[in-house]
C-alpha cells in the first residue's frame, strides 16, 4: 500500500511524511520500491520523452533503467519530481540527465 501511495508523484501528502519517505528511500530501506517504475519516466517527462520513444533504441533504454536503479538519490528524486522541477534541475540531480537532455534535443549518443 506504501508502494501504491508514493508511486503517485502528484498526491497530496503531509509535509513530515514525504520527508520520511524522501529519507526512507535515499537509504534504500523500501527494497519494494521500483525507481524505474515510478521515477525514470516521470525524469523522462521532465525533458518532454517518453518510455515509448526509446522503441527502437532499447539499448539506451536499458541503461537509463539500470543507472536509476543503482542511483543513491531515490528519495531525493522523488521530492524533485513530485515539487514540479523543470528539467534544468532534474539534470543536474540525476546521473542520466546529460544522456537524457541530449536524447530530448535528438543529438546522437
């Protein structure tokens, strides 16, 4: 049920829970939490992409999803996205967002 509420980026919670939660999930205490579910296409939208626009290249895909999953920044990504941050500021926390920002302005790898 935990997993179900802060998967929501967009429900309204109390301020001291999502600080918990922020805190929780840098320390990786919540080991059911998918970031690649909930965080990377949320981070995707940031920059105007989708899961979808990686079709036909699932390769590049894959390491995004594998570098958000080992990211020790889950919680604080998780602020960063559910207070609406722009791109500018998602690329400067994520440790994909150079890769992302290049694939959102359609450079080659």
């Amino acid at each position: 049920m935990l997993n179900e509420l802060i998967s929501d980026l967009r429900a309204p919670l109390n301020a001291n829970f999502e600080r918990a939660v922020e805190i929780i999930l840098d320390q990786g205490e919540l080991s059911t939490f998918d970031a690649t579910r909930t965080l990377l296409p949320a981070m995707l939208e940031r920059f105007g992409l989708a899961l979808e626009d990686y079709g036909t290249r699932p390769e590049s895909l894959t390491a995004l999803a594998k570098t958000c999953r080992c990211c020790p920044k889950h919680g604080r990504c998780w602020q960063t996205l559910r207070s609406d941050a722009d791109a500018t500021a998602c690329r400067k926390l994520c440790p994909s967002g150079a890769m992302i920002a290049r694939d959102a302005a359609g450079l080659p790898e």
